[in-house]
C-alpha cells in the first residue's frame, strides 16, 4: 500500500454558499483535479445568503484572475460597475467630507512619503486638499473611468480599481464555474454532524434527507450559524463590540436615478452610518447602526429617508456581532466567511478576508494528518489579518469629533487597541505611517482616513522642511497638471462601462 497517497486529501466538503462557500469551491476546482479530489459543496435554496450588494477592494481582481475569468463577463454576469474608492460623509465633523482612494496621493520624493511634501504645501496653500493629488479621487469627483497603465512613467499607472457588484449574481457565476470543473453541488440542510469520538475530527454531515456525507476536510461557510465550527467543534468567539458597537443593519435597494458613480458612499448617521453601493442595475442601499443606541423603525425611516431614488422592495434585517472566530482552523474544519468572524463593511473588506482564507488555506494546502504545525500558522496569519482590518475599522470611529449623539460621543472616547494607539499617536506627532506584516491597508489609506477625520501632525518631516520651497511648489503644481489633464481625457464611467462590458437584457 502506497502510505503517502493513503494519507492526502481525497475528500473536501463545504458547507454553505453564498460568496464564501462558490469563492472556496471556485478557488479549489481551478487547482485540484476532480478525479483526484472530490469537492462537494452543500446547500439549501431555503436558507438563503446575507448578500444584498458588494463593494470591494482592488484584490479581488487577483482572485479573478487566478481563476482565469474574464473582467467583461465577469461584471456583465454581477451588473457590476468599477469602484475608485470611498467617499466619507459626516465622519470626523458633520457638514465636512473626504475621499478614501485607491491609489496613492502623489508621487513619493527622495524616499520620502509624498504626504510630507504636500503638509509643507499646505501651509502656503491652505486651500489645497491631499486629494487634489489623488487620480483616482479627481477621476470620482467627475464620475470618470479609464483603466490603469503599466509603464510607471504615465500618470495612469497610479489608477487602482476595485469593483461594485450583485453578490447572489457573483455567487451564481462561480457555482457554474465550480460545477464546470467538477465542483458537485448537493441541495438540502445540514441537520446533524458526526465527530470522531478518538480525533475529534469531523467525519460526515447528515442531510434533512438522511444521506450522510463523508468527508477528510470540511469548510465551514454556513455563516453567522457556524454549524461546523461553532456548533460541532465548540470554538468560541471573541466579540468586537467594545470597539464596534454597530450590531444591526437594515439593507434595501433602490432605482438608479442619478450619474453612475465610480465609488461607494459612506455617511456618518446618529447612531451608525449607511452605505451606497451603485450596480448597473439597481443601487444598494444599507443602514448599519448599533441597536442599543437606535431602535430599528428609527433606522428604517433614516435610510428610506436618505435614498437617491425610489425604493425596491422593502428593507431586511440583518444581525450581527463583530469578532472572530477563536481559531479559524479547527481539526479537520475551516471557518471561511462570517462563520469565521465579521468585520463590518465600513472598508469593503468582507471579501477579501474570505479570499485571504483560501488563499493562506491552498499555501498550507495540509496532509489528512493536518498537522499541528500547518493549523497553527494559518490561525496565527488569519487572526493577525482580521486585527489589522479591526484596527483600520475603529480609525474612523475613534477619530471623530462628533458629540451630537451618545453614540459618538462612545466611540470618541472609549479605550482601544494598543496597536492603533501608537499608530495615531506616531501620525499626530510626526505624520509618520508604517506598514507591518503584509498588512493590507498601506500609507495613503491611512494618511486618507487621519487626515480626512482631522487628525493633523503637528509637525513635517524635517529633511523636507530643508527642501526649497518653490521647487516643492513646482513639483506638486506638475503633478496636478498632469493629473487634472488625464482625467479630462477620460470617459464618463457610464460610457466606459457600456463599452467595455454592455448590460446582458434580462
């Protein structure tokens, strides 16, 4: 007997679909040979999905593209539109707006971050916002689109685009994508797990229909149910709220009426705040408050109040609890998705995260042994992920001025992280910014977001405070030049949409 083929993976379950459990089989079936690996992926049409309309971030045009799928079918499939960025309204005081960009501010100059260049600017120019400096965001303010450029001498190199999209259209494209490549799919409830008495490890999920399903590896994407990793394994869950205290959002589409614009809205309300995510076909809409604070006719009437065009369907409540998962990798079970933690979507993070999980997953691809080793470092660089999303998330709360509302009046004063202390404190004295571990948000969105809520450095770097104040003048006058020009050249993102990928008639 061959011990090294007896001891592979030969059988992967997944419990659950939506974004998490199609993005999992998806990533699998375009890797594993389906006669090799068996991957099945279960379902129920009754249970349904908490997806109502996603905003992204720029990875997930990676992920994509591991999977070979082609942008244009791809946003023709979702009715997506392109995403430059987002717009915060009401945050660090009511009346006062910034843009969060994807992309940089400028041009970094003798090694030194561009942010510097642009304070000792500033005081000569009092006037100038670092945005000035943004393609993406002057692109956003004029509703404009054009793909990026690779040669780094053009200004369009520092164009960076992330998606807006139906979630249950981009669930649906990756189901047939999976099941194209092997992925069986098997409709029904989970009503019972059987755990081996000796490991611990999960063996197989019983059906509502009685059939068993057996399985060496099992993916938890049920959700906030967690059926596998909270019910069956017992892992416990550490809650957020302390520092998100947003525990309820009611989610509600509505017409498009206006331009089509290349960014997703955030506003600051009483209690929470509330989302526009605009698709091809229709604008998503959601009001995420905290229920302790705000009771949910309250809430309702705040988001149908502040919608852009007339309402579709009438507004869903969803619950929920910010945290995560004490481990994501249990046994012979991964947590993938909300059943693995929550972060609101304050920074269209939900899907990358489920991304990272598949992709730290498919690095430490494991043996049926699932070794201690492998389990343990996949939890170590998913619970670190998870933190620094955290970290960037309670940023816009704590870095606030409001005090209409006992709600910002909380979050402007309560404790937080040490490690996002010493990060607002580093910026407040020096505008310094560092990158750690891989993190995902780099400088320009942190220098976006502290300065954006009025967290102003008190002093410039002082190698730039030596640099002529003239040529500093000239060179940032350059860059603004040059990308106010780029923009004016480029389609409005709604012709540049239907010429690239044209809406499919329903």
């Amino acid at each position: 007997m061959d011990e090294t083929a007896d001891n592979l993976v030969k059988r992967i379950v997944i419990v659950g679909g939506g974004s998490a459990g199609w993005m999992t089989a998806a990533a699998l079936s375009s890797l594993l040979d389906p006669r090799a690996v068996q991957v099945t992926l279960i379902e129920s049409e009754a249970i349904g999905t908490v997806g109502v309309g996603e905003a992204t971030i720029p990875d997930i045009i990676n992920f994509n593209a591991i999977l070979g799928i082609k942008e244009s079918d791809f946003l023709q499939a979702t009715n997506g539109t392109f995403k430059l960025g987002i717009e915060f309204i009401d945050w660090g005081r009511i009346g006062e707006a910034y843009f969060h960009p994807f992309g940089p501010h400028g041009v970094d100059m003798q090694g030194i971050d561009f942010h510097q260049y642009w304070m000792r600017f500033k005081r000569a120019n009092p006037g100038s916002s670092i945005e000035d400096f943004s393609l993406s965001a002057i692109a956003s303010r004029n509703a404009k689109f054009t793909m990026p450029e690779n040669d780094p001498r053009s200004v369009l190199s520092q164009m960076r685009y992330a998606y807006h999209f139906d979630a249950t259209g981009y669930a649906r494209f990756l189901r047939d994508y999976a099941e194209q490549r092997g992925v069986t799919r098997i409709e029904g409830k989970v009503v019972d797990v059987a755990v081996d008495g000796e490991s611990g490890f999960i063996s197989s999920v019983q059906m509502d229909s009685g059939a068993r399903v057996e399985g060496d590896l099992f993916f938890d994407c049920s959700g906030f149910r967690a059926l596998l990793m909270g019910d069956a394994l017992g892992v416990g869950y550490e809650d957020w709220a302390h520092w998100l205290p947003c525990d309820t959002a009611q989610a509600v589409a509505c017409e498009v009426t206006s331009d089509l614009l290349p960014y997703t809205k955030s506003t600051a309300k009483k209690a929470g705040w509330q989302w526009r995510i605009p698709t091809r076909h229709r604008t998503g809409n959601g009001h995420i408050y905290s229920s302790s604070m705000m009771d949910d006719d309250a809430a309702i009437t705040s988001l149908l109040e502040d919608l852009d065009g007339p309402v579709i369907g009438t507004p869903r409540k969803i619950k929920f609890r910010t945290g995560r998962r004490d481990r994501f990798w249990e046994k012979n079970c991964i947590a993938i998705g909300l059943s693995g933690g929550f972060l609101e979507p304050l920074e269209s993070t939900s899907l990358f995260l489920i991304q990272e999980g598949i992709s730290k997953f498919i690095s430490l691809f494991p043996t049926k042994a699932m070794p201690d080793a492998v389990r343990d470092e996949y939890n170590r660089q998913l619970t670190k992920k998870f933190e620094q999303v955290r970290d960037f998330i309670i940023l816009h709360y704590k870095a606030t001025e409001r005090d209409d509302s006992p709600f910002w009046d909380y979050c402007r004063t309560m404790s937080i992280p040490e490690s996002l202390t010493q990060k607002i404190e580093l910026f407040r004295e020096a505008g310094r910014v560092f990158r750690y571990e891989d993190e995902l948000f780099s400088k320009p969105s942190w220098v976006a977001v502290l300065l954006g809520q009025n967290v102003i450095p008190r002093t410039v770097d002082p190698i730039v405070e030596g640099v002529d104040a003239q040529q500093i003048e000239h060179s940032l006058g350059s860059m603004q030049t040059a990308m106010n020009n780029a923009v004016m050249k480029m389609s409005s993102h709604a012709a540049f949409l239907n010429k690239y990928a044209p809406a499919m008639r329903s």
